[in-house]
C-alpha cells in the first residue's frame, strides 16, 4: 500500500527522518553535521567501552555446499 503525500508534507517527513538520529534531533543541518565531525574524536572515545560489552560472538561455522550440486 503506497501512501501518497502532499509536497508540503513530503518535505516535512523528509526534514523529521534528516534531523533525528538515535533519539536526538537535530535543530538544522549545521549542528548534524557538526555532531557527525566531533563523533571520531569526541563521542567514540566516550561510549567505545561501554561498546565492548555488548558485542556478540554469536557466528554459525556453515559447512560449504557440495560443488556437486544438480539444481537447475
């Protein structure tokens, strides 16, 4: 099902789904941009070690397929 929008609204959806990211809205272009500058240097150093925790190590070892395959 499509949902078609008005432009006015098309633009107003476009300028929410720009200036959110990860529950904090931004109030222009300018501070978003700014954010994604200072991450590297500033917010990565911040959260990397709370990061470690919760990564997993939940891989599957797949045996390989056989080249012996007949599918068509």
């Amino acid at each position: 099902m499509e949902v078609a929008l008005s432009p006015k609204k098309k633009e107003e959806v476009e300028q929410m789904h720009d200036s959110t990211h990860d529950g904090r809205v931004f109030s222009s272009r300018v501070t978003l941009i700014s954010a994604i500058k200072e991450f590297p240097g500033v917010t990565w150093p911040e959260v990397a070690g709370s990061l470690a925790s919760r990564v997993t190590d939940n891989f599957q070892l797949l045996k390989p397929a056989s080249s012996s395959c007949t599918c068509i």
